[in-house]
C-alpha cells in the first residue's frame, strides 16, 4: 500500500509502509530491540527518521507494530499449530514451526519474541515487559488447547496442561536460542523429535 503525504516543511514523503515495516521487522529480529539503532533501522527502510516517526511513532511503536507483523507472519505457525487435531500434533507442529522460522536462510536465526529484548537496559524495559507478555501468551494459548485434550480424553486425566504447555514453550525458545547459536535445521529437528518421544498418551 503506497501511502503518501505532505511534510512540515511541504517535501512529499512517499514511501511503501508495509514494506518499511518489513525491513524493521527484520532489523529489530537480527539486532534486538536496543542493538536496531535509528540509523540502521532507517538506512533498512529506505526513509528519514523525520518519515520514521510521521508513519510509525517512536522506536517502541515502530518495535510493537515489527511484533505484531511477526506474529502474523514468520510465528503464524503457533495460531495453525492449536488447531491441529491432537495434543502430539499439536506440540509437533509448535516444534517443527519454531526450528523451520528459526533456520530459515533468508531470515535473521532464532526469533524476534526470544531475542527481541534479552540484553535490553533500562530504556528497553518496556519491551522488555512486552516480549514477556507475549511469550506468555503464547504459553497461555498452547495451555487452553492442551486442557481441551485432557478435557476430551486425549491426554490422561492427571496430566498438568499448564505445565506441559511450559515444557513446549522452554523447548521451542530454546531451539530459538540454539538456531541464533548458528545450530542447524537437521540437528534442532532431532532435538525436538527426541523431546517428544515420551510424550504423554491416553
């Protein structure tokens, strides 16, 4: 979408925001929230950082909307993961998700939700708290599907779905971590395929 205007001084700022939006996103999940300075991130995106703010905000802003792009797109994986029929499958695709978006060759390594905020200071801490929710969320989700599996008989009675759920969540930010480590995409699959083999059936 080509969004155009006038600026204070009367210079037309033209530029694609859905594309400018993209190039940050892959900034801030190369370099994290504080490591993605102004200049990297404009330099990317091909604008001022006078049009960076007109179009997006300030840094934190422009942080939240790359977040939310990226959980609608490299970790949409998550959102068709929940709907797969099974618990196993579920956790499966959650797994094979995370190591397929974490390798990919034309993609920063590991993942902007783990990464984002790790080394952030004071002035990140914002985001930090962000990431945190988010991750959260993310468990949340997985914790609902998995109590729907007990509640149907797909897991056993006395399985934990809140602790299960934060036994996928630690293996898929810790495949995250190992693919930012430059671990490969064959390796982190027989990792999670280990990881599920004693999965609980009913």
């Amino acid at each position: 979408m080509e969004t155009k205007q006038n600026g204070p001084i009367g210079r037309p700022r033209g530029f694609d925001v859905d594309e400018a939006l993209e190039r940050a996103m892959l900034v801030f999940w190369e370099h994290g929230y504080e490591g993605a300075s102004l200049a990297t991130l404009t330099d990317a995106m091909g604008i001022s950082t006078t049009s960076m703010y007109a179009a997006f905000g300030n840094k934190e802003k422009l942080f939240r909307k790359a977040l939310e792009r990226y959980t609608e797109g490299p970790s949409a994986y998550l959102a068709r993961a929940l709907e797969e029929p099974t618990a196993l499958d579920v956790a499966t695709a959650i797994l094979a998700g995370t190591v397929r978006t974490t390798t990919r060759p034309a993609h920063p390594h590991g993942c902007l939700g783990v990464q984002g905020a790790l080394a952030a200071g004071e002035s990140g801490r914002e985001v930090r708290e962000l990431l945190v929710a988010w991750r959260n969320n993310g468990c949340s989700c997985i914790r609902e599907r998995f109590q729907r599996a007990v509640d149907d008989g797909d897991l056993p009675p006395g399985t934990d779905p809140g602790l299960l759920a934060r036994y996928v969540t630690t293996l898929a930010f810790g495949i995250a971590v190992q693919a930012a480590s430059g671990i490969g995409r064959d390796e982190l699959q027989e990792m999670a395929d280990a990881a599920l083999r004693n999965w609980p059936l009913s």
